[in-house]
C-alpha cells in the first residue's frame, strides 16, 4: 500500500519474465531515454499485478500517481530484478542508469 493507493507486486519474478526483460532491455540501455523508460515499462507491467484494483495499462497509471508512491514501487521492482544485475551489472532492468 502505497498512500491511497493499492498497488500488488509480485513477490518473486519468473525465469520467463527475466527473460524478458533482458531480451527487451538488450543494447537499449544507454543515453537514449525513451529506450530506457520503454524497458522500465515493460518490467512494470511482468512485476505489478495490479494497481487499485485494476490490471489494465498499469505503467502509464503508474506514471500518473504522485512521486513519492512511484520511488517505492520502482524500489519494490528493483529489488526483484536485482538478480538480473547481480548476472550482468551492465543490464539495469529497473530504468536506472
């Protein structure tokens, strides 16, 4: 719970969304932002089941709540890809440069 808002995060990711996300995020990370925010949506979208309730376009409603709620479920998503960076630090699923 994060203000008033209700977010479910998984609690593990699994191999197949790892997958996923280095497949998405290989070579976009780098100084075009677009690509990196584009990956940091697309982990959002494999690590948050739900956000109040609802299940439908999960990272632009993300991007709409205030930012202090953003920082913690962005915190909460890093810490389930870390285990992607501790495999290659240079992959940081997680948005963040």
């Amino acid at each position: 719970k994060v203000s008033k808002t209700t977010v479910e995060i998984k609690t593990y990711i699994t191999a197949g969304e790892a997958r996923t996300i280095a497949i998405e995020s290989e070579g976009k990370f780098g100084t075009d932002s677009e690509k990196n925010f584009a990956v940091a949506d697309k982990t959002m979208e494999l690590c948050i089941v739900s956000l109040n309730g609802s299940k439908e376009e999960i990272a632009k409603r993300v991007m709409d709540l205030p930012m202090p709620d953003y920082m913690q479920i962005a915190e909460e998503i890093r810490k389930l890809s870390a285990p992607l960076e501790e495999l290659d630090p240079s992959k940081k699923v997680s948005g963040q440069q």
